[in-house]
C-alpha cells in the first residue's frame, strides 16, 4: 500500500522549506489531514502573490500531487489517495445504508458530488456552474432551514407509512 500520510509528511517539509525562502508569505498555514494537506493563506497580506507562487511551485513536488484550489486554499492530494466520494461510500457500505446526505462548498467535496449514486442527496453551498451537485443552497445560514425542512418531510412520511 502507498503510504500516502508519508507523502504528506514530506510534502510538508518540502513546502516549509521553499516558503521560508520566499518574501511575503506570512499568514500561510498548512493543515495536515493525514492524507492531503490544506494550505491556507486567508491571513497572507498578499493573497494574489501566495496564490501565483503556490500554482507555480506546488505541480513539482514529488508524487504528482492532485491540486485543487479553494478560498484562499490549495488542497493537495497524493495521486490515488482516498478522497472524501470514497469515504462517503466506504461509510454508507459499512452502515449498511441505502442512502446519504451530503452538503460541502469546498472543491474537494466535488469528489462527492461526483458519484453516480442516485442514493445520495448531494448539496452545494452557494451556486457553482460547473459543479455536479444536484442541489444547492445559497450560504451556510440556510443549511439548519434545510435540515428541518428535511426531518419535517421525513417524520411526516414517517408516520404516513406507519398508518398504512
């Protein structure tokens, strides 16, 4: 098995290695998640010229990382790493469920977003043309709206069955 949290760990370095040769960037943080990391640059004073430099530098690392780019984020993935579409379904296989609900805005929930399940209520956060959600909502204020509305629904059909 490719020991993709290795990759990551290295990465790691790699980066902090470069970063601390470069002027103006300050306000990066990268977040490891194990088997991708995160970096953050919302606190950089100059967004554009961490952006530019991240595109530039991040394609050469070693193990050809998959990019995907974000708000003021760059999320690199090691080349066949799980991502969060094989998660979910690892999840719903385990549960033993027919169905899931998924809501994400970021580009990596895309991998979700993504799967031919129609067993999945898939939602985006905010409107995204290119994006393979089926539904979306406009912001995080309308996702608790949306999780009564569908206990609401799902209570009434609930007991609509039970008196049958």
């Amino acid at each position: 098995m490719v020991a993709y949290p290795k990759i990551c760990q290295d990465w790691i370095y790699i980066i902090m290695q470069f970063l601390t040769k470069q002027e103006g960037t300050y306000g990066i943080a990268i977040e490891d998640k194990t088997y991708s990391l995160a970096i953050h640059y919302r606190k950089s004073r100059n967004k554009k010229k961490v952006k530019n430099l991240l595109e530039t530098f991040l394609p050469q690392l070693p193990h050809s990382p998959r990019i995907l780019n974000g708000k003021c984020v760059v999320n690199i993935i090691p080349t066949g790493a799980p991502h969060k579409g094989m998660a979910l379904l690892e999840i719903i296989n385990e549960s033993k469920k027919a169905n899931a609900f998924y809501i994400g805005d970021d580009s990596s929930d895309e991998d979700v977003f993504n799967l031919d399940n129609q067993n999945i209520f898939k939602v985006r956060i905010g409107f995204k043309r290119d994006s393979n959600a089926k539904y979306y909502i406009k912001n995080q204020a309308e996702i608790i709206p949306l999780l009564r509305f569908l206990l609401s629904s799902f209570k009434k059909n609930n007991q609509k069955i039970q008196n049958n």
